[in-house]
C-alpha cells in the first residue's frame, strides 16, 4: 500500500470529524432557539401584563378622580322649624280667629323639624243676626339638600310652586285672583277665590310662601252664616297675608338671624304632606260642635 492511499483514511476521518463538530454546533443552536423564543414570549408576556397593569391602575384612578370631581350639594339654610302653633302673634290670631284664638290644634307629625301644621277655628254666634264663621290654618315644610334629590332650596321652590298651583285649580271655585306677596321670604303668591258650600258662601285666601328651604302655606276662609253678611275678600287677604309673614319671620328666628347649616343629605320630605293645606281649605267648614259651643 502506497502512503498516498494510507492518508486518505486518515483525511476522510478528520472531515468526519468536522463535520461531525460542525452538526453538533447546529444541533445546540437549533436547540437554543425554542429558549430563546419562549424566553422572549416571557418577556413580551410580562410586558403585556405591565401594560395591562398600567392600564388597570390609570382606570382606578380616573374612577377616583371621577369620584373626587362629582359636585357638592350645598348644604341647606335651615335645619329646623319653630312649633307650628307659635309662629303668629296673640294679636294676630286674636284678628283672624277671635273665637278661637287660644284653641290652635297641632296636627299629628312623625318629623317635626321637616314638617308640622296648626288650626284654628271661630265661630261667633250673634243668635237671631247670624254668625261669623273663620278658620285658619299654618302648614309648615322644610327640606334638605342631599346628593341624590339636590339642593334643598330648589326642592322647596319646586314645592312651592305645586302649592300655588293647586291654590289656583281648586273644584268648585269662582273668581279666582292671584297677585304676589312682598316681604314675605324669597317669593310668596297670594290665591283667592270664592266657594259655595251647604252652609253658606266662603271666602278663600291661600298664601304661599318660600323662605330659603322651607315653604310656608296659610289658609284662611270666611263665612257669613245664617243670615249675617259676607265678609270682606279684600279684609280676609290683607290678614292672611299678615299671618304668611309673621310665620316666615318665625322660621327665620328659629334659625338664627342667618339662619343655619343643615346637617344635609338625610334626606328631604319624599312628598307632600298627606293632605294639601288647600284642599283641607276647600273642606273646611263649621261644624255641629262649635256651633254648640257657641
């Protein structure tokens, strides 16, 4: 054997040799890449959860922002009413009501210091010449500011115009005249109007009346009976206009001059009183016992 042919073994194992290095090399490379993408799918993973988190966290927080910048409700004027069968003066009712100026009766309230009300009846009994008959009555309703009704002041003039409203539309009634109040709290509406009933014909006068969160609703009617003469529509008016703005002032003392700072957001009376102060008017009528008094 030549030494030419001795090398060539010795050749072709050394290229295998190579070769077999070079597929080894391959091999580690090939097997890298799957650690390599995963390792990078990790990666671009975590970064897409960071984002998310980032994502989470600034919706949290433009929700609190959002919590943070929804308005205030300013709280109400006033937090209390003064006792309903106190706001008018012993002249005052002595005027109105002179048969009955020390019987005022309170009616029945399960919040007093967001509503309350008190009558008063008068029966003068002149025999043979007739008799005068008169009834009042003061209906007082506070309201409170709170976050899901609002401002206290707006339900309240809200309320008051119901009020004036329903003065205005009575069954029954004729000759109705509407004219505004002045120096009577924030705005006040004075609603007369004429009503026949089996006694006789009554006089009607309702005054409504809103001072800051409260309203204040006075009803006042007159009869001549049995013969006597009807009272004056213009006279019953004037005192019943009176009477609204010593109960305003009423609400007002109770108060404070400045009035005060409602504890807010217990919420406002949910509705009206049971019975609208002028529809117990149009009811209101002398009954078999007074006259037996009388």
């Amino acid at each position: 054997m030549s030494e030419g042919t001795m090398h060539q073994p010795a050749q072709r194992d050394q290229q295998t040799h190579q070769r077999a290095k070079r597929l080894h090399r391959v091999l580690v490379c090939a097997a890298a890449v799957p650690v390599m993408l995963i390792a990078a799918g990790c990666s671009s993973d975590s970064g897409s959860d960071g984002g998310g988190a980032k994502d989470t966290a600034g919706l949290g927080a433009t929700t609190s922002a959002d919590a943070t910048a929804a308005p205030t409700v300013q709280a109400a004027a006033y937090k209390k009413l003064p006792e309903p069968c106190a706001v008018l003066s012993k002249k005052t009712l002595t005027d109105l009501v002179p048969k009955g100026a020390k019987s005022g009766k309170e009616g029945t309230s399960t919040d007093t210091a967001s509503r309350g009300s008190c009558s008063w009846t008068s029966l003068d009994n002149n025999g043979v010449k007739g008799s005068q008959f008169r009834w009042l009555n003061v209906s007082l309703l506070r309201f409170d500011s709170s976050q899901t009704q609002g401002e206290g002041d707006k339900l309240a003039a809200s309320y008051y115009a119901k009020q004036v409203q329903e003065a205005q539309s009575v069954t029954g009634a004729k000759n109705t005249k509407s004219e505004p109040v002045a120096g009577a709290g924030d705005e006040a509406t004075a609603v007369r109007y004429d009503l026949k009933k089996k006694e006789g014909a009554f006089k009607q006068q309702t005054v409504v009346a809103r001072v800051e969160n409260v309203v204040v609703t006075i009803d006042y009617n007159g009869a001549g009976l049995a013969g006597d003469k009807t009272p004056s529509a213009d006279t019953l008016t004037k005192a019943a206009e009176k009477a609204v703005k010593e109960a305003v002032a009423a609400v007002s003392s109770a108060n404070g001059s400045g009035g005060g700072g409602s504890t807010g957001g217990a919420g406002s009376p949910s509705a009206s009183p049971s019975a609208s102060p002028s529809k117990s008017a149009s009811k209101a009528s002398p009954s078999a016992s007074a006259s037996k008094k009388s």
